[in-house]
C-alpha cells in the first residue's frame, strides 16, 4: 500500500506484496494508517488485507485506546505539515525527530475509556460505511458501461 492508495483506494494497478513479508507490514480494514512522506495523511483502512510501504506507519498502542490516537494524530496533522513544509525540498516528510518531539495531553485513564466507548461504534460504523461505498462503487462502475452503450435500460 503507497500513498497513492492511502488516497484514492487499491486498483488494477496496485502493487502486490510477496506473502512472506513480516506480519508488522500486513495491515488490516481497521487499521490506522500515518503517510509522513509527502501527502502527509492519517486513515482508517478499509480497503482489505494489504502491505505497507516504507512511507506508510501502521500506528498501534498497548496503552491508549485506537479511537485516541487517531483522533489527537488527525489533530496534529496540521501542525506536521506544517514542520514538513519548513523543511521542503522535492518533498515534505516527517522524520522520526519531528515525531519524538512531538507533544500532547494524555486524559485521564476514566476519560480515555468513556470517550473510546462513545467513539469506537462511530468508527466501526464508519468503516462499515466505507466498504459499503466501495461495493456501491465497484457496481456502478460494472454498470455504468452497459447503461453508456445500450445493453442495460432502465424503465
């Protein structure tokens, strides 16, 4: 997975991975995703299994819950592209100094809870909502020819 998908989604020309990579480079619908090399982006997959490039971060946490870290990362995205924009020659990127200095509030842990138990269903009917979009568009885009050259009408 490149950037390019990150954005606009897996296609006939995505790359395909060898199945022998190591499993910290399989991502999953789900997962949160940090592009810190030139479009700079944070997402949520929902595009199936796949494999990350170098450019990508899969970004998890033993301690802090995923609706957490996705949030405060969608937060500080303006200001990494800020840092990335200082520094740009042929393309902006994050390095792992701009991520180590990188400061935010932590909640307290009873707050972190509460808001991940308002926020996960959200993201998990979020992503729901993206593979249904993704159907919808696989379908239009199956039928769309047939209804442009006659084969199919519509009464």
């Amino acid at each position: 997975i490149k950037i390019k998908e990150m954005g606009d989604g897996v296609s006939a020309n995505t790359e395909k991975a060898r199945p022998d990579i190591p499993n910290d480079a399989i991502i999953e619908d789900g997962d949160v995703l940090f592009s810190w090399s030139a479009t700079l982006d944070v997402k949520i997959w929902s595009q199936g299994k796949g494999a990350l490039n170098q450019h990508i971060f899969k970004v998890t946490s033993d301690k802090y819950p995923k609706t957490f870290y996705y949030f405060e990362l969608l937060a500080y995205l303006a200001h990494f592209k800020m840092m990335a924009e200082k520094r740009k020659t042929t393309m902006g990127h994050i390095t792992q100094d701009h991520l180590k200095q990188s400061r935010i509030c932590i909640p307290p842990s009873d707050l972190l809870v509460r808001a991940h138990a308002q926020l996960e269903p959200i993201l998990k009917k979020n992503l729901v909502h993206e593979k249904e979009n993704q159907q919808l568009a696989q379908l239009r885009d199956w039928l769309l020819p047939m209804l442009m050259n006659g084969q199919v009408t519509v009464a």
